[in-house]
C-alpha cells in the first residue's frame, strides 16, 4: 500500500538498508580507532661525523657549530651533525682526503687547504679575485658557472665529495709583524706564513714562506720560527694569541681578498640521503652564510677596538706600493699556473669575465661610507694609521 503524506515524506529521508549498514560499519570502525589510538615511535636520527680545521676556541669553529645547529634544527631530529675540532681524528690539511675516503662523514675549512691537491683550488679566495669581495666570488661560484668548475676540479682528483662553498670572509689582513710594513722591500727575507697561492705570491715578494695550519701559527712566532704572519680577522688572530707576539698589524691586502669557507660531504653518505634531508643540507649552508656574515660583523669590529684599548696593537693600513707589487707578483703566479693547468685557466677566465661587469655594477651603484662615517664621527676614527 503506497504511504501518504507526512509518513511518506519519513520514510523518504531514511537511509536505505544498504546506506544503514555502511554507516554502521563505518561508526564502529571510527570507535575502534578511537578506542586504540597509534603509538609514534621515536626515529633513530642519521648521524654524521664531522671535523673542522679550526681550534675549539676559534669562531672559526664556531661557524661549523653554528651550520650543524641549523642542520640538526631544521632537519626536526631526522639528521644530527657531530662536529669535533681540528685534529681530533686528521689533521686540518688532511680534512679532504679523510672526508673522501670517509674516514668522516663531512667537514668545514677552506679550500686554499687542499691547495697541494689542485693548485686551481686556491682560486676560490686566494687572490684579488679581479677586484671581486668575497660575496661576489660566491655569486660567481652560484651563477657565474663556479659551482661546475668545482665539480671539475674535485672529479679530477677522484675527490668523493659534494661541496658547499658559503661565508663570505672580509679582506684579511697583510698580516703581523715586528714592526710596520713602509715598502715593498720590507718583505724580503722575512720567515712568513702563509698558505695556498699566497705563497708564491709572498715568494715573489722576498719572503721565505712557511704554510702551517692556524692553531701553529702563534707558538711558531713565539719560538722564532716565523718573524711575521697572515691569518684571518680581528677575532680569531685575537684568541690565537697573535697580540702575545706581535703589536703591529697591517690591514688591507690583496692576497686573500675574497676567501670563504667550505663545507664537505662524503658524496655516497650525501647521496644516501633522503631528497629532503638533502635539500637542508644545500639550504642551511645558505642560511648559515649570511648568519656568518652578520656575526663577523658584529665580532670582529668588538675584537679590532679591543685590541686597540686593552692589547696595545697598532694597526696600519699596508701602503699602496705593496699593494701593487701584490697584484703584479699574482698576475706572474697565475699565467705560470694556468699555462702548466688548463683547469686552471678556465677557471681564472671565467672569473674574470664575471667579475668584470660585477665589480664595474659594484663600483659604480655602491656609495662609499667614508663621508657617512665622517660626518656623524669625526674623521680621525676612520682609517688605520699609515705606516
């Protein structure tokens, strides 16, 4: 019998039988699911070993803890980097080899260190960079065609590694002496430490040229093995001990005008990580370097007046002459170089066209500070004294 009315219009809004019994299954799954709900279980992290070339206490090291801690951050405990200080298991000129062979698992120093392994190596920071800061060689190595090069360069020498050049360092010091650098013959005969291109570059100069590694530099000095050196910057040449040595500093060169640091991978334990962990890893040594930059600035300029009013150092802007003299014994350097390495050629070659238009942009669109600064300090603040 066909219903009428209001128990038509009901029986119209029921759920059919099989409708009923879907709902029905489905409620009962829903309470099971609530009655029991998944347990997360903790994730083992990836762990990696890595060394630096840097002494515990220099910022140097600082900096790798500082890309380890937003690697171990961001990656949300999935990847972990343990990082131990230089010396702690390979020396800090055998990082590379320990690195590729994967004796570690990664590593932050600088490439000038694996200079005898390729001499093209040094090219990234170790010179005037054709006029480039250190910024600028890094927008170089990003889309200037650097970071194929590197590649080419490491392929060469069976380097199992993936690279991450990142932190643009300030044009570093002439160096430390016993007394003021007035001309370029001053050079000659002094027992000095350098590293990377810079040594044939100091070579040139008339210096006898010792390369060791930072944490040696000051208890050489001390002993009389050196009678100057170059290091870094304002804070790490300041917790060495360069100040315990030496009270003269000559600021402004051109040998490592555009330096950075670098941070290795073994390339199997790299390639082994997930797309994800993988692309942390690319993005932190980007974070990491500005990050880097801001806190040189920060420390290092503490450090520069400190030395001044509490350590008695004297600093002093290295003369023009040495200046020049500089640029024309790296030209010399390099054409020996490049036509011995035709790597190196190509890559000197690819710097220079780069840096070329970068530079010109640099020169011409960036106002100079000086005014700035002498307007609101006083010009008696703004220069090291001539020597």
């Amino acid at each position: 019998m066909k219903k009428t009315g209001k128990a038509a219009d009901r029986a119209s809004e029921r759920p059919a039988p099989s409708r009923r019994r879907f709902i029905g299954k489905a409620a009962a799954g829903t309470a099971t699911a609530l009655s029991f709900p998944m347990i997360a279980t903790a994730q083992t992290p990836t762990q990696l070993r890595f060394q630096s070339t840097w002494p515990s206490k220099d910022i140097f090291h600082e900096y790798a803890l500082d890309y380890a801690k937003k690697v171990n951050d961001m990656t949300g405990g999935e990847l972990k980097i343990e990082v131990l200080p230089a010396g702690a298991v390979v020396p800090a000129f055998g990082l590379l080899e320990a690195v590729s062979k994967g004796t570690l698992d990664g590593g932050h120093g600088v490439m000038v260190y694996h200079y005898g392994k390729n001499q093209a190596l040094a090219l990234w920071g170790s010179g005037p960079g054709f006029g480039m800061d250190a910024n600028m060689l890094l927008a170089w190595h990003k889309y200037g065609g650097g970071k194929e090069l590197l590649q080419k360069v490491y392929q060469a020498i069976g380097a199992n590694v993936v690279s991450f050049p990142y932190g643009p360092m300030p044009t570093q010091p002439l160096g430390w002496f016993k007394k003021p650098i007035t001309k370029p013959e001053d050079m000659k005969g002094l027992k000095f430490r350098t590293v990377g291109i810079s040594i044939d570059v100091f070579t040139g100069l008339g210096a006898a040229v010792n390369a060791l590694p930072g944490g040696e530099i000051v208890p050489a000095m001390d002993r009389g093995l050196l009678d100057a050196a170059e290091f870094n910057n304002a804070s790490s040449d300041r917790v060495l001990g360069f100040p315990d040595v030496s009270k003269v500093c000559m600021l402004q060169s051109y040998h490592q005008n555009a330096e950075q640091f670098e941070v290795l991978y073994n390339k199997a334990k790299y390639d082994a990580l997930p797309g994800k962990l993988r692309a942390i890893l690319d993005n932190a040594a980007e974070a990491a370097s500005a990050d880097m930059a801001w806190k040189a600035i920060d420390r290092y300029s503490k450090d520069y007046l400190e030395m001044q009013t509490k350590d008695n150092v004297k600093f002093y802007k290295t003369p023009d002459a040495v200046l020049q003299k500089q640029l024309e014994a790296y030209d010399q350097v390099v054409q020996k170089k490049a036509e011995e390495n035709p790597l190196f050629k190509e890559i000197l070659e690819s710097q220079r066209r780069f840096a070329e238009r970068a530079t010109r942009w640099d020169m011409d669109t960036n106002v100079n500070r000086r005014m700035a600064y002498n307007h609101y300090f006083g010009s008696k603040k703004t220069s090291p004294k001539k020597a």
